[in-house]
C-alpha cells in the first residue's frame, strides 16, 4: 500500500515538474520576442532557459529530478515571476494564464 502511495506522490511531482518546465521554457519565448527589454535581465534568461531545457532533458531520460533540481527550477519560475511582475506588471494570477502548464 505504501508503494502505492509513494508512486503516487512522485507521479504528482514529476506531473508538475513538467508543467513548471513548460511554463519557463513558454517564459523565455514570450521574452524574447519583446522588442524593448531590459538588458540586465538577459542573463537571467539565459538561466531560466538552460536550467529548464536541463531537466526536459534528465526527465526525458527517464531520471527523477532530485530534490535539488526541483529546488532549482522551482527558483527559476520564481525568477520567472519576479521578472512578469518587474518588467512587465503582470501579477502572478495573470501568470498562470499567461504562461499555461499544459499544452
């Protein structure tokens, strides 16, 4: 039973570690098509986007992401967040409507 339960919780997590990649990776695209940005923010960017193609990448593979990696890109979409909010006056509810988890 207790297997059970724990497949469970790591189909949870993988379900939205997938989702928080999609969500980045959609990010990333959206900012660089803007014509006028901050160029400070290039680097993070960069970040957001290598981080996430990284654990596409190992989840892919079949690998679970450890518990730093799910720490990892949980800061990047923070990142991710702080720049929709700083850049580009977007609240976290418009976000997730902007930016979906799902195809």
């Amino acid at each position: 039973m207790f297997k059970w339960l724990s497949d469970k919780i790591n189909e949870k997590y993988k379900s939205e570690m997938q989702g928080c990649i999609i969500q980045n990776l959609r990010f990333v695209d959206f900012v660089r098509e803007q014509d006028k940005i901050n160029p400070n923010i290039d680097m993070f960017i960069d970040e957001i986007n290598n981080v996430s193609i990284l654990m596409q990448s190992k989840m892919a593979d079949g690998e679970d992401l450890t518990s730093d990696d799910r720490s990892q890109l949980l800061d990047v979409n923070m990142n991710c967040r702080r720049i929709w909010a700083n850049e580009f006056g977007g609240s976290d509810l418009k976000f997730d409507k902007e930016f979906k988890t799902r195809d």
